[in-house]
C-alpha cells in the first residue's frame, strides 16, 4: 500500500462511453475518503464531459480529444504543467500510459493484464475483469487498493455514493413534454450497439400496458437513432411523445433528471438515470461479460430484469409492467 502526501493532484483516466464513465465515479468519492485534500482531475472524451461536469467531487475536467490534437512534446509538456502526483488507467491506452511516463508523473497505476503497462506504469494492480465476478464499479475501486483501500465495498454500500445533478436548467421548450399529474416514463430503446436491445415489438406491447391517464410515455433517443425509429414511433398510439433526436446530452441530463423513470437495457442512458435518482429499470440478459452482475444500474431507486437467457426477448411486455405498475414520482 503506498501513501500520497496530504494535497495530492490524481488523475482519472477513463477515455469511453457514458455508462462507463458513470460507473467509475465512485472512485472520486474513495479517493475523497482517502486523501480529503486531495485534488481530482478526469481525463475523458469530448460527448462524456457534460456526465462529469454533474459530479461535485471533481475539481478538474481534462478533454482527451483537445490533448491528442497537440504535438507529442506538447502533450508531454501540458501533462507537466499540471503537477500531477498519480494516474489512475481505469480504462487501459496505450498512448497515454506512454504520455504519463514521459511525463514523469510519480504514481502511474494501471493493470497487470497490458504488456505496455509493465513498461509505463509503476504500479501494477491485478485484475481480470473479463472473468471477475465483481460488478463494473467494484471492478474501478479495486485500482485504488495501492493508495490505501482496504476493501471493496459492498454495492448497497456504493449505492450512496451516486448523487448527480445536471448542469442545464431545462428549456421551456423540453420541459413542456412533461406532464406535472402524470408519471413521466421515458423509453430509450436504442443501446448505440453497446449492448443487447429489447425488441420494438415489446416495447410497443409495453405501451400498450401502460394507463395514458397516469403514464406521459416520451421515447428518448440520438439524432442517429431517431431515424431508426421514425415509421415505429409513427405507428405508437398517439399520446406518445418523441423526443428523439431533440437534445445534446447537457439536455438529455437534466430532462432524465426532471422525468420521474426511465427503461432501457444496459447502455448509458440508464445508469445516467439511475446516477440521476430516478426510478430505473433495466433489462439485461443472462450473458457474460454483459450480464446485470457486472452492468446493473446502482442508484438508489434502481432495479433490473434479467432473461436467464442470452436473449432479451424471454422478459415479456408482461414482466416489465408488473415492475413499473406500481412507480410513484420521486
């Protein structure tokens, strides 16, 4: 176990998706626990940063795609500028594992199962998440065992450590598609390829369950998607609302965070939802590496359907209603 001085700089490096990202976010507050002083910088993507801006336990925001436009030296040199005491790889590269030993920045933790982290890193952690029964969150905490955690907590107990809040305040225009005396279910039924889909033709079943006079049912949705989904939203009963394609994600945020429940299968959508404190539910087959074990959403008012198949199909329109019949508005 190393220890950091009492003011630290560390850096988070997680250079992916939304959901992924989410997931990685208690380790702010770990690492807040463990050095109070301590100054957290996150290094990600251009389309995550508007999910981290809502997190109050980071101090500085580094955007992946401005860095890699600069020369090496120049990367190099900005690396420098920033005094940074650790680098935390939760998502392995290359190139940066590189960048931070040419930057000599003193800590460089990464994992055991890179061959370059054995030439760039100066603390190697071992960890498999491809065969770990751990769940995603778990899995990131486990990086911060050298500097100090002893454990890794239970879920009930990262639970209490999602508490995010949008950065937008709501247009006037967004927020008139939600409807004050009824339960704001939004259906995203699209994963951007990042994981298994729910069928349309058991979401429209779904919204065929659902009471129009308690539920105001908007379909969320990419501009990309949105295309995809037009001659099915079109067939939807008429009370139904799409919103697809209308929002860039500092919207998308805040509208989660103002509608009171979201349905998804595993994709960022839902763990933005569930971070948010909103009723959640998602739908996961029983598969590896993409099963509820390791991708459950973990928010406090969170839950999930699993198949006990590698399909979605064997969790009926039936089976979801039963879960949400009873939703109340936080």
């Amino acid at each position: 176990m190393l220890k950091l001085g009492i003011k630290q700089h560390i850096l988070i490096s997680r250079i992916d998706a939304i959901g992924d990202i989410v997931l990685t976010l208690p380790m702010c507050r770990y690492i807040k626990v463990l050095y109070p002083d301590a100054s957290i910088s996150f290094l990600a993507k251009t389309y995550t940063l508007p999910v981290l801006k809502c997190s109050n336990e980071i101090d500085c925001l580094f955007n992946f795609d401005d860095l890699v436009k600069l020369s090496d030296d120049e990367q190099i040199a900005f690396f420098k500028s920033k005094n940074i005491d650790a680098i935390i790889h939760v998502f392995p590269n290359k190139h940066l594992a590189l960048l931070a030993k040419k930057a000599k920045i003193p800590l460089r933790i990464g994992t055991r199962n890179r061959l370059y982290h054995w030439l760039t890193c100066n603390i190697l952690v071992k960890l498999s998440r491809k065969n770990s029964t751990l769940h995603e969150a778990q899995l990131n905490l486990c990086l911060l065992r050298p500097l100090g955690l002893k454990t890794v907590p239970e879920l009930l107990e990262i639970k209490q450590h999602f508490d995010l809040k949008p950065t937008v305040t709501l247009s006037p225009s967004l927020n008139c598609l939600l409807i004050k005396n009824k339960f704001n279910l939004l259906i995203h039924p699209k994963s951007n390829g990042s994981g298994a889909e729910w069928s349309l033709d058991s979401y429209e079943k779904l919204i065929q369950l659902l009471p129009p006079e308690k539920f105001n049912i908007i379909i969320t949705g990419s501009e990309k998607e949105k295309q995809f989904l037009k001659d099915w939203i079109n067939a939807l009963p008429a009370h139904v609302i799409d919103a697809t394609g209308l929002m860039n994600l500092d919207e998308f945020i805040a509208f989660i965070y103002q509608a009171d429940g979201l349905i998804a299968a595993g994709t960022g959508p839902l763990h933005l939802a569930s971070a948010l404190g909103i009723n959640t539910l998602g739908l996961f087959p029983s598969v590896r590496p993409i099963h509820p074990g390791r991708w459950a959403p973990l928010g406090k008012r969170s839950e999930y359907l699993e198949s006990g198949t590698d399909i979605l199909e064997t969790i009926t329109a039936f089976d979801v209603y039963e879960r949400i019949k009873n939703w109340h508005k936080p």
